[in-house]
C-alpha cells in the first residue's frame, strides 16, 4: 500500500533518527511518544544515527552504479556527461531560499498533428497541380481542408502556454507530477549529452525507493541551475560527513 507524502516526509526523518522504533501494527515510531511522527517542517528531537546515514549513503551509491550500468551503456558515456555532487557550478541562486517557488517549464516539441497536416498539405497540392478532370477539385478541396487544419493547429499551439513540470519548494521538488523530499535525497548525479540522441538524466539515490530517475531533456533547466539547486537544498549531513566514494568511471 503506497504511503503519503506527509508519512514519507516524517520517515526521512525517522529512518536515520536514533530514537527510531517499531511497531508491528502502525510502523515505524518514536521512542519519546511511543507514536509515528506527526510535526510539520523539522522535528524538534532529531538526532542522527550516522551508522545508519552511513550505510544509506554506500546503499544509495551502490544503487546509482547499478541504474547507471543497466541503462546507460559505459563504454558510451564520456566522463563529461556524468556530474557529480561535488561538480564544479556557476553560482546563480546563492541561498537556497532564491531557489523556493522556481517553476521550469516543458520544451514545446513540433506536435504530430501538426507535422501530420503539413505533409498532407503538400501532398494534396501536389496532387492538384498534377490531376487533371474531376480529381483536381476532389485533391483541391482536400488540400484547402488541409491548410485549415494545419492553420488551426498552428494557432492552437502558439495560444498553448508550456506546462510547468519541475517546480521547487522548501520541502522538496516536484518534477512530472512525482514528489521528492530533500530529506529523501541521499546522493545524485545527473547524466548529460545533447544532440539528436542525447540525454538529461537526473539520477537520485533516496531512503524510500533505492533509485528514482527523472528525464529533463525537454525541461527548460540547465545542468547548472540543477547542480545549484540541489546542492543548496540537500540536507547538511548528507553532504558534511559524505565519504570519498569510488567513482562510476
């Protein structure tokens, strides 16, 4: 049975709190109240079990190398496509507060239908111009539809705002209707390659679900900005006592 967001966020406190207990019937609990965690932005009796971050830390790596093994082929993947925490970045936020209420918006694409009425458009006018007797007004009348079509969707899509699909907030982002809490978030690293075939890959090892990944290519967001923004958001003490990992490549 999935769980809340409200119930994820308290277990991202919880999962690594020293005061964390168990109860068969209602799940993980605290020690002090003997309930589940119910504050709203910061428990205020957090203490960090740093075994347990640590191991966290080593599992969330172990699991990015595999996602990244199994769906990126290696002997492709050129060091400079592959961006860790530590990347150097051009600063443009500063503070993690100018990063709160950030809203990214999707990169409109050339949409089929549209594609789909240009292509009969020349086709039925090359058809009318070629057709003599009773086809060159069938082709002709077709064409016309054609042109009407292609002129609707036009403006159908120029009247069309983007969508917004990564926003940011104190608590975590949002990307493509998924939510993820920076507690969540124990390491990352962020695959990049443009042209026809490339990719924008953000890579996140969490507590809950091992790895999550999140396809950016048509998100009109820099590798940059990314790399700032997460950075700035990431709880201290997954960055503080983060250890010297191998690297993937």
């Amino acid at each position: 049975m999935p769980i809340s967001d409200e119930r994820k966020y308290h277990l991202s406190y919880c999962k690594i709190c020293q005061l964390r207990d168990f109860e068969p019937e209602i799940g993980m609990t605290c020690v002090l109240t003997k309930k589940v965690a119910d504050f709203e932005k910061e428990c205020p009796s957090f203490k960090i079990d740093f075994e347990v971050l640590e191991d966290k830390q080593i599992e969330a790596h172990n699991a990015i190398m595999k996602y990244i093994k199994t769906n990126f082929m290696l002997i492709n993947l050129r060091k400079k496509d592959y961006l860790q925490p530590n990347h150097p970045i051009y600063k443009k936020y500063n503070h993690k507060k100018n990063t709160h209420n950030l809203k990214f918006k999707e990169i409109q694409q050339m949409n089929g239908l549209f594609m789909i009425g240009i292509l009969a458009l020349v086709t039925l006018s090359i058809c009318t111009v070629e057709t003599k007797g009773g086809f060159k007004f069938l082709f002709g009348f077709l064409a016309f539809l054609s042109l009407c079509f292609t002129i609707a969707r036009s403006v159908i899509e120029y009247y069309t705002p983007p969508k917004n699909v990564f926003t940011i907030d104190e608590l975590g982002f949002i990307c493509k209707g998924k939510r993820v809490f920076w507690l969540e978030i124990v390491d990352y690293r962020i695959l990049e390659r443009r042209g026809k075939r490339g990719f924008f890959n953000l890579v996140i090892g969490m507590l809950h679900d091992e790895v999550q990944s999140f396809d950016l290519l048509y998100v009109q967001i820099t590798s940059d900005q990314l790399l700032e923004i997460l950075s700035l958001n990431r709880k201290d003490y997954f960055t503080r006592f983060e250890r010297n990992l191998p690297e993937i490549i």
